[in-house]
C-alpha cells in the first residue's frame, strides 16, 4: 500500500463529513418561513362548547356510555376522572376518535395510560374536541385484577 491516497478518496471523506454536520444539525436547517414557523389557529378557551362520548367495556365485556360536557378547554386525564373510571378500573387502553371537519375523514388517537401513575402520558393527553368519542376498554393486569372486578359491584366504594 502506498502512503498517498487518490483524490477521490479526499473528496469522499470531505462529503461523509458534511453530511454527518447536516444530518447533526436537525430541524435548523428549515427555512425561516417554514412550516415550523406557521401559526396554529386555536380557539378561545371560553369558547370551547359541546359534548363527548365515552364507551366504557370492563374486562368482563360490560359496556356502559358517559356523555360529558365540554365546559372549556379539558383533556382525556380529565374524561378518565369524570367518567369515574380511575376508581373502577386500574389499566387501560384508551382511543380517541374524532370526524375531521375539513375532509370528513375519521381519525383514531391511541392513548397510552401510565398503569403505575394512573394517568395519560403528558404527550398524548389530548384536547378533547366536540363529539369526540372517547373508547376506553379495562384490561387485565393479571389474574387478581379480574377477581376483584368480578365482586367489584359487591363492594361500596369512596366516591370522591
């Protein structure tokens, strides 16, 4: 092997290098007026009006239906705890479905629920929009769990 290297090989390693910087350099490399830029329109809080359903499914296949107001700006955390279902039920799947105004399409957002917390991950804790379905199904945690929502309807609970 020789000690001196073809100007090729230069050249590449000076591209290798520049890619590297750029792929490094993230989401700086958008133009000013990009999309990272444009405004969100958002409604005024006070003007946030309507109501949401949620269909509840225990783990024995039980459904029941809440419909809630929407009185100003609210999230799913705040569905899970006027629906009563953080006291009933200890995991969750949780799916948020929503028409889209504009197309008419349906959109589904999964939720994830923290089991430890009893709560929504911050990420997903979603607005709740007018009618919005809120789909909620208790899952089994482990064999106790589905005992105790057996003869949960036995035992009188707190309410808050």
């Amino acid at each position: 092997m020789s000690s001196k290297q073809s100007p090729q090989y230069g050249i590449l390693k000076c591209l290798s290098i520049a890619a590297l910087m750029a792929g490094l350099s993230g989401c700086s490399m958008l133009p000013v007026g990009g999309v990272a830029n444009q405004a969100i329109p958002t409604a005024d809080p006070a003007e946030i009006t309507g109501q949401y359903n949620a269909h509840i499914t225990g783990m024995m296949g039980t459904t029941e239906a809440f419909e809630g107001d929407i009185d100003g700006p609210i999230t799913i955390q705040t569905v899970l705890h006027r629906s009563g279902v953080l006291r009933k039920y200890r995991n969750l799947d949780i799916q948020i479905i929503r028409q889209v105004e504009e197309n008419g399409r349906t959109l589904k957002l999964p939720v994830k629920f923290n089991v430890r917390r009893k709560k929504v991950s911050p990420e997903q804790d979603y607005a709740i929009h007018p009618n919005d379905t809120i789909m909620i199904s208790a899952m089994t945690a482990n064999p106790l769990d589905k005992l105790a929502e057996t003869f949960g309807p036995l035992v009188k609970r707190k309410s808050f």
